[in-house]
C-alpha cells in the first residue's frame, strides 16, 4: 500500500510526517568536542555552506 505525500506548506510544514515523532520531546545532544577535533577535515575541503536564515548577532 502507497502512501499520498503532500506538498509542503512552506519550510517548516511536517504534514509528511507521523505524529508519533512530530509530538516528540526535542532532546539535543551536546556535541564531543573530543570527536569534532578528531574528524578528518579533509572530507570537507572546497565546501562552505552559510545558512541564508542566520542572522548575526548584534554587537
């Protein structure tokens, strides 16, 4: 059985997804610095990537 997907709303439209997880407690992880400072940043060379969303903080 397939099901219909909706076309998104607009970016943070989650009609596509089950309630089940939509209802769900957000629960972020700090991150390990240990493990970021261990990461081959050569699997990152040539990409950059700002979000067009950010907004700087004001000094």
């Amino acid at each position: 059985m397939m099901s219909t997907l909706h076309l998104q709303r607009n970016r943070r439209d989650t009609c596509n997804f089950d309630k089940e997880f939509t209802k769900m407690p957000v629960d972020l992880t700090p991150t390990d610095k240990l493990v970021i400072m261990n990461l081959d940043q050569d699997e990152f060379l040539g990409f950059s990537y700002t979000n067009p969303e950010y907004l700087a903080p004001a000094n």
